[in-house]
C-alpha cells in the first residue's frame, strides 16, 4: 500500500482509506467486521468514520458506526497499528448545543467519540461541514486544545468550499495554531468542481485532500441502467441519504456518461470501480481515495485500483465522461 504525505504536516497515509460510514444499517456488524478483516489483512488500516454515521441513519442510531470499530479494534488488539479519522458538527442529541463547531459542542463530541472507538485519542478530528455560526477563532482554539491535550492528533476539515477554507487557513496563522492539515471533499469522474479553486489552494498551501465518494456512492460501478429504479439497500434508497445521492447521480446525463466510459474501459478488460479509483489518485494534489464496500469481495477492485496505468485514450474518456454533463449551480453548504 503506497504511502502519501498528508500535506505539509508530518504524517503519512495510505492512499486508500476505508470509509465505514454505511456499517450499522445498511451493513450490520457481522458483515462489517468481516469488511474490516479483509481491509486489514490488505494493508489496508486507514479508516474513516463519524460521530453522525451511519450514513441514512437517524438519532437512535447515531455512533453506532464508532461503537462497531471500536469493538473490532478492541477484539483485534490492533488500534497501535490503525490510523483513524472521524469527525464532529452534526446534532448527535437533542437540547442546546447539540451541533455545529462551538468550543462546547467539540469538546463534549470528542469526548463520546473516543468512549465509543475505545481509544485514548484519534488521529485525525475533522470538522464534518462549516458552522456559519461560530466564529472561526473560537473553532480553531478548541481544536488546538484538543491537540495540546493529546486527544487529537492532526486536525482537519470536510465539506469546506475553497473561500472557507483559506478563511480557516489565515485564521489559523493569525492565531498561531496548525489549525487545518487536511480537506475531505466529495470528488470523482461525475463531480469535480473541486478543480477550480479547491485543489489548487491545496496544492499551494499543503493542505492534504482525503477525497470521499470517488465511486459516486457506487454509480461508477456501472451496475445501475438507465429507466431502473433505484436498488433497495443501497445509499440511493438508505433512509435520510436516499435524496441526496439521486439528487447528485440518479439523472439521464449521469448515466449515459458512465454507459459511454464502460463501453472503452471494458475493451481494455478494466474494472470500472478500478479505473474510477485509479483516476482520482491520479490527479494532482490527491492524497487518499476514501473506498467502501458493503461486502468483503468488494475490497478487491478499489485495491486493484493501485495496479491501473492510463493510455491516452482511456485519460481523454474518462475526461469526457465530466465534460458531457450539464452544468450546474454550485450548492452552498454540505456538498
């Protein structure tokens, strides 16, 4: 498993990372251990998760994704060997303060966090969206003392439009605190407008890119047909998710790109999950691709990811597959 820098900071990770936000609904906790087994007999022990998953899920499920890695790493003896990454800001109970990025709301989550994951402390805390209303000293300074008091590793952000981030990022130096080392934005052959001012404010600043949804919650695997109704048990149907992911994937534009790109990735006797992985790790400024899998088989075509090159042909197809879409507007807030 190739390492990569997580930007400017000191640590390195691995350029594929499990993320389990789907374990505890629409995968139970037998077969996500058994995910969590294969991931690991791979090399694979990059895992990142959230106080809010599962994914689809409502309050009564909230941290159980945490609570199942927690019980797996305390079965297994093995979280000196893990890196893990989860995150902070969505309502995790009801009353005041149950969300966003206040002083209060981080250190009672990160708190409840490390509990469920059984651990000390957690490598990577990262800002699971943007809270408009807390000001971004206050953010940064609870972060830093979550580090100071070795609760935290590295601290990083999700979901943060490139103006943001640089807010994050001058606020930081202002203060004198690390502040943001990382950026886990949504990103893959169907969506990058990223590429605009994003990645190449990463590139210019040092700031690592842990890239989510690089399957398009499981679009690029070519499996879905134009005219179907979406698949029952999968992140297009799963509870509050359902919207949202046929919101961004689920339209006739989508699935004439993919059906176009596996046409040519098929005659190279590719694997569109493979090549759609390997394409995002391609790009500059990636640093991890964040895979899942709902099924321990499944793991076999990300990792094969590593093992793809590109011929001139298959670049400019999978290019095309992005610059056939219709443009849209961009959407503030969680993207």
């Amino acid at each position: 498993m190739e390492n990569r820098r997580l930007g400017k900071s000191g640590l390195e990770v691995p350029v594929l990372c499990l993320g389990t936000m789907t374990f505890g609904l629409q995968v139970d906790e037998k077969r996500s251990k058994a995910i969590l087994d294969k991931a690991y007999d791979v090399g694979l022990m990059f895992l990142d998760t959230s106080d809010a998953y599962p994914l689809g899920g409502d309050r009564g499920t909230i941290g159980d994704t945490e609570a199942i890695l927690g019980r797996w790493m305390s079965d297994k003896g093995n979280r000196g060997r893990m890196l893990i990454a989860t995150k902070c800001f969505a309502p995790t109970r009801g009353g005041p303060n149950n969300w966003g990025l206040s002083r209060q709301h981080i250190m009672e989550s990160i708190d409840k966090s490390l509990g469920r994951l059984g651990t000390e402390y957690v490598d990577i805390y990262q800002a699971h969206g943007f809270d408009p209303f807390t000001p971004m000293e206050e953010t940064l300074r609870a972060f830093e003392d979550l580090v100071t008091s070795g609760k935290v590793r590295y601290v990083g952000c999700s979901n943060y439009p490139a103006w943001r981030l640089g807010e994050a990022l001058r606020a930081a130096d202002k203060l004198g605190v690390t502040g943001y080392v990382s950026v886990q934005p949504r990103y893959n052959l169907l969506y990058r407008d990223i590429e605009t001012e994003l990645l190449p404010l990463c590139r210019d600043t040092g700031v690592g890119v842990l890239v989510y949804n690089p399957l398009a919650g499981g679009f690029l695997s070519g499996k879905y047909r134009p005219g179907q109704d979406p698949e029952q048990g999968t992140r297009f149907t799963l509870g509050t998710a359902a919207s949202r992911y046929q919101g961004r994937y689920w339209h006739d534009s989508q699935f004439s790109a993919v059906e176009t790109l596996k046409t040519i990735v098929h005659e190279k006797g590719l694997d569109m999950v493979s090549v759609s992985v390997a394409w995002v790790l391609a790009q500059p400024g990636i640093t991890s691709a964040i895979i899942g899998a709902s099924k321990p088989e499944q793991l076999d075509a990300n990792i094969e990811a590593l093992n793809v090159e590109f011929d001139e042909e298959l670049k400019e197809a999978c290019d095309a597959a992005w610059w056939t879409l219709p443009r849209r507007p961009v959407q503030e807030g969680y993207r």
